[in-house]
C-alpha cells in the first residue's frame, strides 16, 4: 500500500512539474522553522500536492513545506519530502524487522548441510528455504558406488536439470542469498543449478556454503559463477559438518554483508553496452570516483592477453598493490597509472578498483571483443535534489523538470516549451502523433538555448515510419 502511494505520487510529482515552476512564486511562504526539524506526514505530502494543483485545501498558512529554502513552495519541495518520508519509513522497517533481506535456501539429502544451514538461520535471522526435488532422493539415488544411479547420471549430465518442489514467493525482498549444497562428484548438484535459473540473482549477493566428505568448494564456486549472472558472488566456504556455531559466526562476520550497500556505483559505456559497476573499498578506487564525478572519464583501453583490456589514466592513483587472481568483470589499477578491465582470469600485483556486475564472463568477453575499445566511465548518482538535476548512464547531465506536450496543440504547445526553457527544463517529450512537433522545434529554436543542451523524446508510429526511422526522425 505504502509503495502504491509513492508511486501515484511520482506520477502527480511529473504531471506538475512544469506547472509548478511557472506557478510556484504567486503561493511564496516564507519559512518559520528549519525543515530539518519537521518530520512530515503522508498528510503533508497530499496537503502540498494539492496547493501545486490549486486544488482548495485547508489553510496551510502555518506550515513549513519550503525545503530547499528557495522561498517558495515547488515540486522540488514536494521530492524533498517525499524522500524524507520514505528514508523515515526504511529507518522504522530496518529496525522493526531485521535481516529480512537475507535468505538462506540449501539442498541437503542426508542433513550434514542441513545443520549448516540451520546454523547460519540462528545466527543471521534470516528466512530459510529448503530446496527439494519434485521427485525426492531415494538412498538408491544417491549410492554413488553404483556409476548408474540418479544422482552419477544427472552429475554426469552438465544440462540436467532435477525439478524442485515449490518456490520462494517473494525473493525480491532478499539481498543475501546464502546457498548451500552437498558436494557431489567435486561439483554442486544439478539441482542447485535448477535452483539458481529458476529466479534472478542480477541485483542480489549471493553467498556459497557447502559440506563434503572431503572436497573442497572451488569448482562449484566457479560453476555458479559461470551459470547466470549474479550481482555479487561472496567467496564461498566448505564446512565440516560437525562445525560449531562459533566457527560460522566468525565466518558470517568477515563477510561484512551489512556494509554491503553503501558502496558508490559506475557506469562504464563500451561498445554500445552500459555496464553496471561497484567501486572497491581502496584509496584508488575513491580518487577515481573523485575523477569521475563531475566529468565521465574517457579512456582507449588496449587488448592484452586474451583475458583484459588496458589502457593509461590521466593520472596515478594510490597503490596497494597485492598478488590477486583478476576474475572476468574485476576492475584493477595497474603499475598506479593504468586500468585493467578484465574478461578473463590472471593473476599478477594489482589494486582493486571495482566490479562489474550482473554479466557472465561469456557475454563480458562478447562485449569487449576482440581488439582495442574506448570506455566511457561515469559516476551513478540519483537524482539530485540539491542541484535539481540527473546524471544519464551516457554521463550528461540533465534537469530533473521536464514537460510532456501530449494534447498540446500548436500556440499552447509553443508557449508551454518556451515556459518550460526559460525556467531551466530541458527535457521535452513529444510525438508525431501529437501533432505537435513543429511547434516544439519552433519553440526550440526562438528561445536561444544551445540545441545540445536540450534532450527531445519522439515517438514514431507503426507502419512507413517504423520501416524509415531515420527519415522519420
Ligand atoms: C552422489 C554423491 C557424490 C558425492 N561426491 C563427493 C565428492 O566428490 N567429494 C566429497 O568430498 N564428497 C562427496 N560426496 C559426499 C557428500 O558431499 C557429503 O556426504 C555431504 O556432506 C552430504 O551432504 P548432505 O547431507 O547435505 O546431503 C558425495 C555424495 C554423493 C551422494
């Protein structure tokens, strides 16, 4: 319910947005209190809404709902307090409800990883699923000694895929997933397999367990990697099944899963693709952000070796050089002057930068190619409300305010464009079918702002259009 109402609101905060600029001054109310000191409601929220719309509401002449201390009440305002109520909504959900964003789903048919599992629930909190095949395990399945039985075929088979029983109704809410699994013939069982492309782990950290009678867990670490894309896979760990729960709160600790979040993102254009990456917790990776903040940062990156792209930043960053193994998306500083791009694997000195995420190795080799590419590497930032502006995965910079012209016609679409770049809007969406593109690119034109400035969204329609796009355009 509390979602649905954001969401109504974000549709309400775009329909006023080019209204409320050219409206706002005529309702200026000067602040009383610090807005920092007023902690708003839903209340307020739908009472400002309404005062945008002039809508009649009560009287609000006690109120304080300029946020940005412009000395007026704008659609910025509203954003303001909106973020202010829901960042209070997550504060109280975090604190009512811990750990719901950590799940612990594991396959275990004679319970040694069970117990893990078990373990690892008591500790964290977390919910817990246990996979289970349609067509359960028999002891005869898994005789193992016996090179036909169900559980050697399937191993033997990389496409087997043993169905489960049931499923996670809401793994959207997980960020964690802890995964745990027998090993069997030095791999996870194919039933993980089933598992892991049964639901979509592109934005979740997903962290490996397993036990064994004596294997460790690197190959199946390495399969799952292989399998789908992840957002993050955490180094995983192989259990004695008799492991205490001390041993596995240490472990669960160094994991430093609850600080997970609060890491800056990039954007890194290559080859018509936008790549989605995490920067690493070192000194390097914070002067790069630094670097790239204000300005995305354009670099040729050369190919070497058949497993990375390397090219020379405009400056050394600081190095902390240690002996890693690069796994394809790691993105590494090189000698302190050099970025590395990996699409395979390598070990040599280096300092972490940062991670590429959601791709497989397969399609991160696709995109780089074979020969030498130019990335552009941005900062991801959210909109920004202090500056009233959103940076775009191509690195531009653009004002939040923007003006749908659907149903304007010619002189009224005319002068809403020209109203909406004098107050600094600079996005415009139009279509062919509005009719109205003529009068857009009028008003363009009369109003002397510089054309790369402004960003025009256009819709072409089904039929001639679509076989010509460019002519259309
Ligand atoms: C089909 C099969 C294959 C196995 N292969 C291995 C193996 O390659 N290496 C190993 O150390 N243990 C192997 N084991 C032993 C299991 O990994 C070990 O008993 C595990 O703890 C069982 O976990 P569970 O009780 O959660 O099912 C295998 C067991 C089965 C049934």
């Amino acid at each position: 319910m509390k979602n649905f109402l954001f969401s109504a609101f974000t549709i309400f905060i775009s329909a006023i947005s080019v209204f409320s600029c050219a409206k706002a001054e005529n309702y200026s109310i000067s602040p009383m209190t610090k807005t920092s000191d007023v902690n708003y409601t839903v209340e307020d929220l739908k009472n400002l809404r309404d005062f945008l719309l002039t809508k009649p509401a009560e009287d609000l002449s006690e109120k304080n709902y300029d946020l940005d201390g412009d000395n007026a009440w704008t659609v910025f305002d509203l954003c303001l307090m909106k973020r202010q109520i829901s960042d209070m909504n997550n504060i109280q959900d975090n604190e009512n409800t811990e750990q719901e964003n950590i799940l612990v789903a594991y396959f275990s048919r004679t319970g040694n990883t069970e117990k893990i599992a078990e373990k690892i629930v008591d500790i964290t909190g977390a919910d817990v699923f246990e996979i289970e095949a349609e067509n359960p395990y028999t002891d005869e399945d898994i005789a193992y000694h016996n090179s036909s039985c169900r559980a050697n075929l399937e191993q033997a088979d990389k496409a087997a895929r043993p169905e489960i029983a049931g499923e996670i109704e809401n793994i959207e809410q997980y960020d964690y997933v802890f995964l745990g699994y027998p090993i069997w013939w030095g791999e996870e069982p194919r039933i993980i397999d089933t598992f892991l492309e049964s639901y979509d782990f592109s934005d979740k950290t997903v962290i490996p367990f397993c036990t064994s009678g004596s294997s460790g867990i690197g190959t199946s670490e390495k399969n799952i990697r292989e399998l789908v894309p992840i957002g993050e896979q955490l180094a995983g760990k192989r259990f004695e099944v008799d492991s205490t729960e001390d041993e596995i709160s240490d472990w669960i600790d160094s994991l430093e899963i609850d600080n997970k979040k609060e890491v800056q993102k990039m954007n890194i254009s290559v080859n018509g693709h936008i790549l989605k990456a995490e920067l690493a917790d070192t000194q390097a990776a914070k002067e790069l952000y630094e670097l790239i903040k204000s300005k995305p940062l354009t670099l040729t990156l050369n190919e070497y070796g058949s497993f990375e792209k390397v090219g020379k930043l405009p400056q050394s960053f600081t190095k902390n050089d240690e002996q890693i193994t690069a796994q394809a998306g790691d993105i590494m500083l090189y000698q302190g002057n050099q970025m590395t791009i990996f699409y395979g694997e390598n070990s040599w000195s280096y300092t972490r930068l940062g991670k590429i995420k959601n791709v497989t190795e397969k399609e991160l080799a696709e995109i780089f190619g074979d020969g030498n590419v130019t990335v552009t590497i941005s900062a991801e930032r959210e909109f920004d409300f202090e500056t009233k502006t959103v940076m775009l995965n191509s690195g531009y910079e653009m004002p939040i305010m923007g003006l749908g012209t659907y149903s304007l016609t010619d002189e009224e679409c005319y002068n809403s464009v020209t109203a909406l770049l004098e107050n600094g809007g600079r996005l415009i969406d139009t279509a062919y079918m509005y009719g109205n593109e003529a009068a857009v690119g009028r008003a363009i034109r009369d109003s002397n702002v510089p054309r790369e400035e402004i960003f025009v969204i256009t819709k072409i329609y089904p039929g001639e259009q679509f076989a010509n796009p460019e002519k259309a355009i």
